[in-house]
C-alpha cells in the first residue's frame, strides 16, 4: 500500500460530460502529481502542486484543471470529454527530498463512452 | 519527442536466468533515475533509483546501471523469479532547487514475463 488514495475506481461517462477525480496523498507529503496512462503506453505527466500551488504543467489539455487543498488533497477535473480522453489517470505525492521518488495510487480508470 | 525511451516492449526470461532491462534518455539534463515495476490493476511501485553521480546501486536481487556518456541506463534482476513478471517502467528526472519533488519522465515500459 502506497498511502496515496485515488477515488474512484472506475468511471464510465459520456461524452461531453464533466468528471472528477479526487487524490489523497501519503501522510507529509506536499507535493501531489497526475500522470495520464493511455492504452497501455507509458505515463504523461499532467500536471504538479506543491503545498497548494502549481508548480510544473505538462501535456494537459485546456478542457483539464486540477487543483491542491489546504488539506494537500488534490482534484483533477476533466470536462468535455472526448472518447480520446479514455484512461488510466493516477496520482502520486512525494516528500520536498530531492531525491525523493514518487509514491503511486492505484489509479481512476476513465471510460468515456 | 521521447526523451524516455524503453525498446523492447516484452522480454520473456526462464525462472532463475538474469533479467536486463534496459532504457536509453536524450536530455543531458536528467540526474535523477528511477525504476518502477507495475502490475495490473495497481499503481506503479518504486523499484529502485540512482543518482547521476553514481554508475551502480544494488539493492537485494535488483542492480540499476547507469552509463552516462550513453545515456543508458539498465535493471538487472538476478535471479529472476515468476513474481518479477510485470510491466517496469524506467524514469527520469531533472531535480531542480525549489523543493518542489520530483517531476519524472517516463519510459513506455518494458513487459518482463519469468517462466517457470
């Protein structure tokens, strides 16, 4: 067990539609990533909070928002979905260590249908 | 453009036999190299790592090499047992000063499958 909490599971919706998935990082731990894993490729990073900022964006689209809590939980909200938008969407936090390796949840599986 | 890159898609090895996996980075800026292992239905789970400043880190039956002119990196698994079979995904990162964590660049993932 990681200690990072991804909900939910699985999520089957329709296109043009508006999503939410929700991340609990492990205990301490500040920073808070998501990475996008489509059709058994490697992980694309998404985008990165520290303590409540944004600090680094990667390949996200613009339809895509995400954002870290007082509470260091972290949202991803995915609106107007496409059927592209399929995937497997996890979330990993990690200490401010620079050597510090990220810890995984075990994912939201996203079907857009 | 791949800066991460993992070749072999699949590596089958017998139960016992040496695994290599292996991955090649183009940005000179990568310092920081990870190895995580996946398997279906979870998350990927941190395997081991190593520095730039290092060329070998052991830990128990896994050996990360990193050979920097190359930009290479490799896992070597000895010996391999069933319960190794997964996906490992090689990554990488360029750590910066702001205390902020470590964003990681991936690797596609290599499906190592240990036959009995």
């Amino acid at each position: 067990d990681s200690g990072v909490t991804q909900t939910p599971k699985h999520l089957i919706t329709a296109t043009g539609q508006r999503v939410t998935l929700r991340c609990s990082p492990r205990s301490g731990d500040l920073s808070v990533y998501w990475y996008q894993q489509s059709l058994d490729q490697g992980l694309q990073f998404l985008i990165q909070y520290y303590n409540g900022e944004e600090r680094a964006k990667g390949n996200i689209l613009e339809r895509f928002s995400a954002q870290q809590f007082p509470d260091l939980h972290s949202e991803l909200n995915l609106s107007s979905l496409e059927l592209g938008d399929s995937a497997l969407y996890f979330c990993a936090s990690s200490s401010f260590s620079l050597n510090s390796p990220l810890h995984f949840g075990n994912g939201t599986r996203l079907t857009v249908t | 453009d791949q800066q991460v890159k993992q070749n072999s898609p699949s590596l089958s090895v017998q139960e016992g036999r040496i695994s290599i996996l292996n991955c090649d980075y183009t940005n000179s800026m990568f310092d920081y190299f990870l190895w995580y292992k996946k398997y279906p239905a979870e998350g990927p789970t941190f395997l081991i790592s190593i520095s730039s400043i290092k060329d070998k880190n052991e830990d128990g039956r896994f050996t990360v090499f990193l050979n920097k002119s190359a930009k290479h990196l490799s896992l070597h698994i000895v010996p391999s047992q069933p319960g190794d079979s997964a996906v490992y995904f090689c990554a990488a990162s360029a750590r910066r000063n702001n205390n902020a964590g470590n964003m990681l660049t991936f690797g596609g993932g290599t499906r190592l499958m240990v036959k009995p």
